[in-house]
C-alpha cells in the first residue's frame, strides 16, 4: 500500500485557486469538494471551477461530489479531465451505471460511504471502483473533530478490500491531522484527504511531508 496525500481545498483560499494548488507540489492529489446545498448544507463549486482548475495546474484533481443525483452530473467532472471521480453511495441510485460511465470518460471511479453508513452492502460493487472513500466526518464542512467511531469499519473495509485483490484504494476524509493519520493508516487507510491540516499550517509543503511521514510510520 503506497500512502498517497489529498490536500482539500475547502480550508484553500477560494480567490487563489491556482496559487494554493501550486502550494502542494508535494502531494499527490488536489482533492476538490463539490457541494451542493441539497446532499449536504453547504454549497461550494461545480464544474466551471473544475474545469478551470484543471488547466490551472499540473496535479490531478480528485474530484468529491457531495451532490444529489450524482448520477446526472458525475461523467461530465471525469469528461472535464478530473482524475478521479467519487460519489457519494446515498446520493446514487444507479451506482453501477455512474461508476461504470466515470471509468469510460478515463478517470477512477470512487464510492463514498457516510459514517453511518455500513461498507457491507456495497461489497458485490467492489469490482467497479478504483477507490473507496470512508468519510470521518459528517460530509458539509472542513475543520471538524475526527470521528473515532468510524475507525472499525475502515478495519473491515480494508480486509473486504484484501478479499477482493487489494487494488482499491481506501481513502479517508474529515479530522485527518498529525493527531489522526497514524489511527487511520492502522486501520488499513491509504489515502488521506486533509483539508484544515495543510492549509491551516504556515508551511503546506513541511505540512504535506509530515502527514506522509506519519502515515508510512505505520504501514
Ligand atoms: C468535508 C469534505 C472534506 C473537508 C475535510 O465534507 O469532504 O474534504 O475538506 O476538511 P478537514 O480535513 O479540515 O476535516
Ligand atoms: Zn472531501
């Protein structure tokens, strides 16, 4: 397992999009949150930013769409050049057919998972993603507390993912800090979105490097 770094740019400077994307030239995503005020009570960007992103800089964009009917709106964000696309497994009610259709615009296909909601039943769906993302948080807003509650299921979601060959990534999102990462790298956690952790810190490069730093510690 390759520990891979997702900075967020929610806690980014939404008037400098490009410039704080260019302050991560050490991670190894740009993970972007797409809000829409209906899955979840906060609006953020669409495509239009996306597409402006893309050509703004060189990292690819990990796209997270925290919006109702995913369905609709997904293959247009992988057709913009995302890098990888995520939906949201509440928010879907054609998963198969999304993600499918996210994989033939050329971009990985990811399902996310609430707290609450159980990895178990979307096992049969293993075969159709790149990635898997547990949220730790309630999805809406960066800057919340870790939820500790969600760290067993990352535990069986990784043996699900073992079971079925072990490419899936497992990705995690909301708290994810010096003070979490290790806890979630234990648990079987390869990729880690950190929104507050890299661009709250004065220096998002030291910040980046010492997330990764912890994360291999325990892998
Ligand atoms: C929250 C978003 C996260 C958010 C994480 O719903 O999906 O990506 O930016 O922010 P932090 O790392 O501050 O919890
Ligand atoms: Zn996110």
């Amino acid at each position: 397992m390759a520990v891979q770094i997702s900075p967020s740019i929610l806690s980014a400077d939404f008037a400098r999009l490009a410039d704080e994307a260019a302050a991560v030239p050490n991670a190894d995503w740009l993970h972007v949150d797409v809000m829409d005020y209906h899955f979840v009570p906060n609006l953020t960007l669409g495509l239009p930013v996306v597409e402006a992103l893309r050509k703004a800089t060189s990292l690819p964009l990990d796209c997270h769409l925290m919006i109702a009917d995913p369905d609709r709106w997904a293959p247009s964000y992988a057709e913009a050049g995302a890098g990888s696309v995520t939906i949201h497994a509440e928010a879907s009610s054609a998963p198969v057919r999304t993600l499918r259709e996210i994989r033939s615009q050329g971009a990985r296909a990811g399902l996310a998972l609430n707290p609450a909601t159980a990895v178990e039943p979307y096992e049969d769906l293993i075969g159709e993603l790149d990635m898997l993302l547990l949220m730790t948080v309630e999805p809406g807003f960066g800057g919340q507390p870790f939820l500790d509650v969600v760290l067993p299921k990352i535990r069986r979601a990784r043996a699900l993912i073992e079971r079925h060959g072990g490419q899936v990534w497992l990705q995690v999102d909301g708290g994810v800090s010096a003070d979490t990462i290790e806890r979630c790298a234990q648990a079987g956690a390869d990729v880690f979105v950190a929104g507050s952790a890299v661009y709250g810190a004065d220096d998002r490069v030291a910040a980046v490097d010492s997330l990764r730093a912890l994360a291999e510690g325990v892998s």
